[in-house]
C-alpha cells in the first residue's frame, strides 16, 4: 500500500511537474503571475473534448495542436497586456488582479459557449488494461500522461539550455534591467516565454481529464492553487525545480489520500505556506527572492 | 489635524448618516446591509492594500472566521450576541496573528500564500471531522439570535468606526508612514521609521475590522454555509471596489462600492455569466488604464481628494 502510494505519487508528481511548468515559465520569466494559468489549461481540457468528439483525434495530436494554436494566442496576448502591465509602478501585484479579470472572462465565456456540465474522456483511449510497474498496477492513462509530461520537461529544458533563445531568456530571468542594457530584446523574449507558458497549460489541459477526472469551466482557480505550490516548493525559473516541487507534491497528496483522507484537500495549502516560511527560495534555490 | 476634521464632517458623517436611514426608505434589507459590508470590508483591506501594498487575496478568510468565531459562541457556548460579536473579532484577529509570519514575504508570494492560508482555514472549517464544532459543510443556524434591525445597525456602527480609523490612516503621521513603507521599505526605516510594526498594525488593524464584519454577517444573515462566509467573491469584491475608487483614500473604496456593486445588483443578478464577462473586461481595463483607480482622474490634476 504504501508502495503503491508512493508510485502513483511519483506519477502524478510527474503530471503536476506539467501543470506547474507554464506557470513557472511566466513568472520567471515576467515576474508576473499569470492567474488565468488554470482558465488556460481548462480551455486545453475542452479542446480535447472537442477534438476528440468531432474526430477522434488521439490525446496526444491534440496536445501537438494545442501546444501550437495556444502559443500562438499568447503571442498578440502578450503584446496586448503585458508590455503595458510591466511599466506600471506595482507590476507584479496588478498582474494578479489583472489576470483575476482574464480569468473570470475565460470562464463565463467557456461557460455561455459549452454550459457547466462536467466532461470526460474514457481513460481507455490511452490504452487499455493496467500498467506494472514494481509489481504495482497503474491506469495506462496515468503513466501516458506522465511521459508527456516528462517530455515536455525536457523540451523546455533543451529549450532554456541549449538554445540561443534561451539563453537570452534566461538573461531576463536573472536581471530584466541588465539583460535590456546589454541589447536584448526584452519583449519578443518575454513574448515566447509567454506564449510557450500558455502552450504548456494547454497540454497539462488535455491531459487533465485523465488525471483529475472530469473538468467544468470553474475548475481553473483550484489548479492555480496548486501549481503555485508546485513551483514555489521547487524553484522559479528552473524546470528541474519544478519537476522535484512535482514530485513532492503528488507524492504527498497521495500518501495523504491513502492514510489520512479525510484531510488531503488541505494539503496544497499547507504544504504552499509551510516551504514559504520555512524555506522561500524553494528546495533547489540559491538565492533569496525579494522584490 | 483640521484636514481630518473635515474628512470626518463631509465623509464619514454622511455616508454613516445615509447609512442609517436607509432602512426607513428602503425595504430590502439584505441588500442594504450587503452594501454596508461591502464598505467596511472594502476600507478594511483598503488598511493594507492601499497603504502598505500588501494584497491579502484570502481576506474573505478573517471574514469567514469572524463569522464562524460568532457562530461557534452562540451555539456551543450560548452567549449573547454582544459577547459573540467580540469573540468574533477576537478570531479575526488571532487568525491575523497567525498570518502575521506572511508579511515576511513579499509581492505576489504574500498574496498567494494569503489566499491559501484562507483556502485551509476553509476546509478546516468546512471538514466534516469537526461537525460537533462547526456544523462541517452543512452550515450553521443561529435563528434564536436572529435581529435584522438591530444586527443592522451594529453594521453602521462598525462602518463609522472603521471609517473614522480610516479618516485618520489618511490624514495622520503613522499613515503617511505606512505609505513611505510602501513606496520604499529601505528609504523609510533608513528614515526612522518602524517597519516591521507599522506592517504588522496596518496587517491587525485590518483583520479586526474583517473578523468584526464577519461576525455581524453572521449575525445578520444568521443561516449561512461555510462556502457562504469564505466565498473567495468576496475577497475579490472588496480588491475591485478598493482599485476601482482609488486605493489609499477615503472616499476610493466608498465610490467603487456604490459604483461596482450598484451595478453589480441590477444586472449580477439576473445574467451571472454575461456579468462575469463584463467584470472580467472591466478588471482588465482598469488595471490597464487606469490603474489607480477613479480618483486619480482628479489626483493627476492635483486635486486633493478625502
């Protein structure tokens, strides 16, 4: 018991590495919080629905399609919002108020368009039957999810080290003023960073009707929630980071589900607040992280 | 101090007048004493939002164990509305204690850890492992303490005074010492002043006044939900109404009240989804355009406004 709960853990640790990793691009990135990331992932959820009933389109083409069509989006988005938002006097608090805004639109929208219902896509899609592992049966669905997420982890890895696009975009991570001195341009990075952190959304998106269940147009401040404590407990601006903040995460909210039920919702929260306190860098961070 | 006076005289008298007598003009109580909250949790967060710059997301959290801290007063321990309503502020206040730690961090960490800690006050609350204490998720009822007209007017009372404290917040050294603090916390201790306490007063100051509302919300609606008393909204009304009017005044958070949630009860109500779209763009191109809010449509021009 205790082996399985550790193993799902880990591989919805790995899924939560996902939901977390756009989130953690943007901040770290614009140093501004993107609170529509849920609203975004949502809207990924959807269009699996949708591609999937119209023509039974395979999760992950989906995830390709969605990947693409949502940086896409982000693009003109950036450029209609966030320039404007930077050059205020309180950036990174206005954001959360702003994409609070953002948010609450996406979701009225998605919930005129597609009503309140909740949806689903058979788990069996994925592949049918149990994986082993260890000797300990996991749904095909969750370990499928969790390799994309991986995959994805290691794109924006590949992206942020071995690019030269990259490297600018971590330039702006460790000082924006320094990085625009030396003769970057700040806004097509942020701009990619952007749109890349949105394209990420929507593929944990397509992937959350298997891990979460079902989804409903309100769904998106929960997942906020907890990809903030994803990435707070790891580290901001470092993918790997994200994948151990993942990991603790998933890890722990299924040691809770098996010994101490009742309670897991609480988890999240708690385990937010505590690494704040505690440790504000995150596990993996250096320095400290002050306005 | 005569800028004071004069807030207190062409402000606060009468808005706490207007307040008073709405009831014999007006029958819907409810709505009335909505409005009411509204204004005083609206200057509540107005205390730490706008003069020291901390965001506290999860608000509705101390409103939400005000009101609980009321509940639990008058059903486990049977004591008078009176007594509840102190305990009620005494649990917004502790609660902001406990948070008092979060003011180490800050921006957006501070905001998001506030609403967290809201989120677990709320499923604490909401579990049903503590229904012997709290009812769990299946609400509370606190019918023989039941007083519209009176649970009202303590709601005006705790309106004067919360805008009375704000009257002087705007007007006094200590709030223009909170407003250094918040432009620059270096170039402000560097100045003498105390910024670790001036933070946790501005921070206490604002959680009683949410445990005080919460509590007479208890009172006055006196059937409620946990997702009633920590309905998120209501943290995120009282943000919009503040940067609506114009954080860090007097009459900012009063005007975005009257505005936002006038607007908000005569078409919220009927057309949720299409109401949500609208705030959503108005949030949006608020923050944009116009991101000190109203009054800063007269500050610009320098126009001093209460």
């Amino acid at each position: 018991m205790l082996l399985h709960a550790a193993l799902s853990g880990l591989v919805f640790g790995f899924y939560f590495t996902l939901v977390g990793l756009g989130l953690n691009l943007v901040f770290g990135v614009m140093r501004i919080v993107n609170l529509a990331h849920g609203d975004f992932l949502m809207l990924g959820a959807y269009s699996a629905f949708w591609l999937f009933g119209l023509y039974h389109l395979h999760p992950l083409l989906s995830a390709a399609c969605v990947l693409v069509v949502f940086t896409l989006v982000g693009l003109p988005l950036y450029y209609l919002v966030v320039p404007r938002l930077l050059a205020a006097r309180d950036s990174e608090m206005l954001s959360l108020i702003l994409f609070f805004g953002l948010q609450q639109m996406i979701e009225a929208v998605t919930s005129i368009a597609f009503g309140t219902t909740e949806r689903s896509i058979p788990g069996r899609v994925l592949g049918s039957g149990p994986v082993r592992l260890l000797g300990q049966a996991l749904p095909t669905s969750w370990v499928f999810s969790a390799g994309v997420s991986l995959a994805a982890v290691a794109l924006v890895y590949v992206y942020l080290y071995q690019t030269r696009l990259g490297m600018l975009t971590r330039a702006v991570m460790v000082s924006r003023e320094e990085a625009v001195a030396t003769g970057i341009d700040l806004h097509r990075v942020c701009a990619i960073a952007f749109g890349l952190g949105l394209g990420l959304a929507g593929i944990a998106g397509v992937f959350a009707p298997f891990m979460l269940g079902s989804v409903t147009p309100a769904i998106g401040p929960e997942i906020n929630i907890a990809a903030f404590a994803v990435i707070v407990v790891g580290t901001l601006g470092n993918p790997l980071g994200t994948v151990l903040g993942g990991i603790v995460y998933g890890v722990s909210l299924m040691l809770m589900q098996t010994y101490l039920s009742s309670w897991a919702n609480l988890l999240p929260n708690l385990l937010l607040i505590a690494v704040l306190l505690v440790r504000p860098t995150g596990l993996l961070g250096r320095r400290v992280r002050r306005a | 101090m005569r800028r004071g006076l004069r807030d207190v005289l062409f402000v606060v008298l009468p808005v706490v007048i207007i307040a008073a007598v709405a009831p014999l003009l007006y029958a819907n109580e409810l709505l009335l004493f909505s409005f009411v909250m509204y204004l005083t949790l609206a200057q509540g967060l107005n205390a730490i939002y706008g003069f020291t710059g901390y965001l506290p997301f999860g608000y509705v959290g101390v409103f939400g164990a005000g009101a609980y801290g009321f509940a639990i007063s008058v059903m486990i321990l049977g004591l008078p509305p009176f007594a509840a309503l102190a305990i009620g502020a005494a649990a917004g206040v502790m609660l902001g204690l406990l948070l008092t730690p979060l003011l180490r961090l800050s921006g957006a960490y501070f905001a998001i850890a506030n609403l967290a800690a809201a989120q677990a006050v709320y499923q604490v609350v909401s579990n049903p492992a503590l229904q012997d204490i709290t009812k769990g998720p299946y609400g509370v009822s606190l019918s023989e303490v039941f007083a519209p007209r009176l649970s009202y007017e303590v709601g005006v009372a705790v309106l004067a005074a919360t805008l009375l404290a704000m009257a002087w917040l705007r007007n006094s050294r200590f709030g223009l010492s909170l407003q250094a603090i918040r432009e620059d916390p270096i170039s402000a201790a560097m100045a003498g002043v105390a910024v670790v306490r001036g933070r946790t007063i501005a921070w206490l100051l604002s959680a009683l006044i949410a445990g005080l509302t919460g509590a007479v919300f208890a009172w006055h609606i006196s059937v409620f939900y946990p997702e009633t008393a920590f309905d998120i909204g209501i943290s995120i009304f009282a943000t919009v109404f503040t940067l609506f009017g114009g954080a860090a005044t007097l009459i900012g958070p009063l005007l975005g009240v009257l505005v936002l949630y006038g607007v908000y009860n005569t078409i919220g109500i009927t057309v949720p989804q299409y109401f949500q779209l609208i705030y959503g763009a108005l949030i949006v191109g608020l923050v944009l355009f116009l991101p000190d809010g109203l009054v800063s449509l007269l500050t610009r021009r320098g126009i001093r406004v209460p």
